[in-house]
C-alpha cells in the first residue's frame, strides 16, 4: 500500500531559520539559486492567473519552493528529475540546499540588522520550516539532517493514524502561531487521514512600514475599475515623493520601498489587457523593468486593499511537468529507503494588507535605460485605479517573497 506524504506550502515569514554563520555558498551560487526561485515564481503565476482569470489573487513564491525544496531532498530518480525540472533548480542537490541555507540566513532579522544603517526602521521578517511525522514512523537520519541543518525544520512526531484530525489542529494553530493569526485552517477538514505519514509545512510573515508612507488625511474616495469592467468607489491614497519609476515593457512601474531600505513594492500597471501582460511577464522582462527605474517625481495614487487567497496546487504542478509524485511512480526513498511515499496534496494560503502605514502580508504552504528628470519637471502622474500586478520583493537577495494581482481593492 503507498503511504501519502502532504506537502504544505506557507506564506508566512516567521521562526527558525539556521544560525548565523560565514557564508556557506559562493554568491554565484545564490545567485544561480535566486533565479531559478524567481523563473518558478513567474512559471507558477502564469499558471494562476490563467487558472484564476477574474478577481484577486496573492501567493508567496518563496514559501511554496522552499517547502517544495524540503520534500525534494527525498526524491530520487525520475521523480527527482521531474521536480528538479518544474521548480527551476539548477544546482547540484547538495549544494542547492547549501544555497538555501545561505538564503534562508540572509533574510534572518538578526543577519539584516548588521546591513541596515541606524536611522533606519527594521521590517518583521520571520520564516519557519516544521516537518511533522507519524509517531510509528521513521524517516532517514540523512533526511532529516538535511530539512534541519539546511532549513531549520525539526521533526515533530504526531499520531496521524489513531487521530489524524488532532493532527491536523496541531498543524494549523502552528501556522497560525508563526502568522500571528493571519493564515487560520491552513489544512482542511478532510486532508489529513490515517494514512498520512508526513506533511512539511512552511510560514511566512513580513510587515513593514513604507519608507515615504501616505498621509491618511489624503485618502479619499474615488473610482476604480475593476476587472470586469465595474466603476466601484474605494478609498485611493495619495503622495508625491521621488520615486523610481519608468515605463517598459508594456507597463509603468513603481517601487516603493519599505522602512528598511532593503526590501520593496514593485507595481506594474499594464498598458493594455492585464491577461495578455500576466502571461508575458518572466524573469527577463522582470529584470529588464527593475533596470530601467530611476528616481522621479511621482505623484502616485493607489487603493488601500486587503485579501486572502487559497490554492490547492497539485493539479497546477502536474500541469508544470511534476506528475510522478503525486501517484504511485512517486519515489521518496530517499525519506525512508523504500518508495512507499507520494504527496496527496499540495495547500498554500495567503493574506496581504495595504495601507497608509505600509504592508502586512502572510502566507503558508503544507509542502536599464535611465529617465533623466529635471528638478523643474512636473511630477509624473501615476493613477493605479484599474487591475494591476504587484511584487514584494527583497533586495538584499533579490528574493520574492510574495506577488499578486489587485482585481477589485474591496476584497
């Protein structure tokens, strides 16, 4: 009998990340590893938002691969081959989960406080990894060496076979410990049965402050139309500050940045049909977009908002080339020496919240051309108050941590 193994992904910062230490992989090396994480954001947002086609969608790349990253570390074979393949990870497997460590370290709060200057405001950035297994049940020393000294993920021993829905309690009030409440009933009724035997989740959570935050005393209602062509009335915020901004790639581009001066907001407001710009934006576009900002006067308006989206994506990953481990081809051996393992579901769920003050967002998963500009210029205007894209991303990695879609701001 094959024994399922339910791989949880969470958008949540939060917890226990490795210590800190020298780093541990070469920079190209991380580098090699950051965007193989970002053609795998792009790929995975592709597949959302034609899947989701209307209304508005927030997901947190970072979580799902480093949860995905985790359960890799028991794949062999073809079902290796394929996982490596879908989530763009190129390296070696030894030193890709090095490389993950490194990562993971780099966006620990105690590591950034070293890089961020006194006058600046720290951001809450928390990430936690957990592994959780049958209390009859025995993983490979290797295994379990690997997602703890690479990911920071303990083992914790529950009894999916005699209370499995205890289990799953036990399971979701740790997520929504490590997202101060922000991502609740992660796992479903349901999800968890007896023969579960392993589920790995991930939690992120990040609030941060805008560098130049709004004045709410300039928040007003005003119109926005949203993706099926509605005028609804929703509170728009307003400054003028020096921006970077350009227009590429068929879209104008904000960053904000956030508090820290290490982290940021990119918008993307397409020219034209947003499906046709959310199917043609990839890492080379993305790049080519975030080297062509520069520092403008900008006279920016933007709705306050605040969502939350649920996936269950094994269906999408099947459709991205991971099949074998979702059946019984699925090879895991290398959790526990033999193949009786196969992921049953893949879950993933995230909040995000914009305000004058600046974000909070949240999320959790079971497995360059230069615009010069005169001082004497006029601010460029820049309304957001039709669907957009937006990309939390931090720059001392060049890592996202989350992205999304604002369809209609009321939720």
């Amino acid at each position: 009998m094959m024994i399922h193994v339910l791989g949880l992904v969470t958008a949540v910062l939060a917890g226990s990340a490795p210590s800190r230490q020298a780093a541990l992989v070469p920079e190209a090396e991380l580098a090699q590893l950051t965007a193989g994480n970002t053609d795998f954001a792009m790929a995975l947002f592709s597949e959302l938002t034609a899947e989701k086609a209307d209304g508005n969608l927030f997901f947190s790349p970072f979580s799902i691969t480093t949860a995905l990253a985790m359960t890799y570390a028991g794949a062999e074979g073809e079902t290796a081959r394929q996982m490596a393949h879908t989530l763009h990870f190129t390296l070696p497997e030894g030193r890709l989960h090095r490389a993950f460590s490194e990562a993971l370290r780099r966006l620990d709060p105690a590591f950034r406080e070293e890089l961020i200057y006194e006058e600046f405001e720290p951001l809450t950035l928390e990430i936690a990894n957990a592994l959780w297994v049958e209390r009859t049940y025995r993983l490979l020393d290797d295994y379990t060496e690997i997602v703890e000294s690479s990911y920071g993920a303990r083992a914790a021993n529950v009894d999916f076979s005699r209370d499995p829905e205890g289990s799953r309690a036990a399971i979701n009030d740790w997520v929504a410990d490590r997202t101060r409440d922000r991502i609740t009933d992660l796992l479903p009724p349901g999800i968890i049965d007896t023969l579960t035997r392993v589920v790995l989740t991930n939690a992120v959570y990040f609030k941060g402050a805008w560098g130049h935050q709004f004045e709410e005393t300039f928040t007003r209602d005003e119109d926005f139309t949203t993706l099926s062509g509605e005028t609804v009335s929703v509170p728009m915020m307003h400054q003028t500050e020096r921006l970077e901004y350009c227009h590429a790639c068929g879209c104008t581009a904000v960053r904000l940045p956030y508090s820290d001066w290490a982290s940021s907001m990119l918008i993307l407001l397409p020219d034209g049909d947003l499906s046709g710009f959310e199917q043609s934006l990839d890492r080379e576009a993305l790049e080519e977009i975030t080297g062509s900002l520069a520092g403008r006067e900008v006279a920016l308006s933007m709705p306050r908002f605040e969502f939350t989206s649920s996936f269950s994506l094994a269906d999408v990953l099947k459709r991205m080339g991971m099949t074998d481990a979702f059946g019984s081809d699925a090879d895991f051996s290398g959790m526990t020496g033999v193949r009786d393992l196969y992921i049953s579901a893949v879950i993933h769920k995230a909040f995000v919240k914009v305000d004058e003050t600046g974000t909070e967002a949240a999320a959790a998963t079971a497995v360059v051309m230069a615009l010069g500009c005169a001082m004497s210029e006029p601010p460029v205007e820049i309304r957001f108050d039709r669907p957009f894209v937006f990309v939390l991303m931090d720059d001392l990695t060049g890592s996202i941590l989350f992205m999304g879609r604002v369809a209609d701001p009321r939720g």
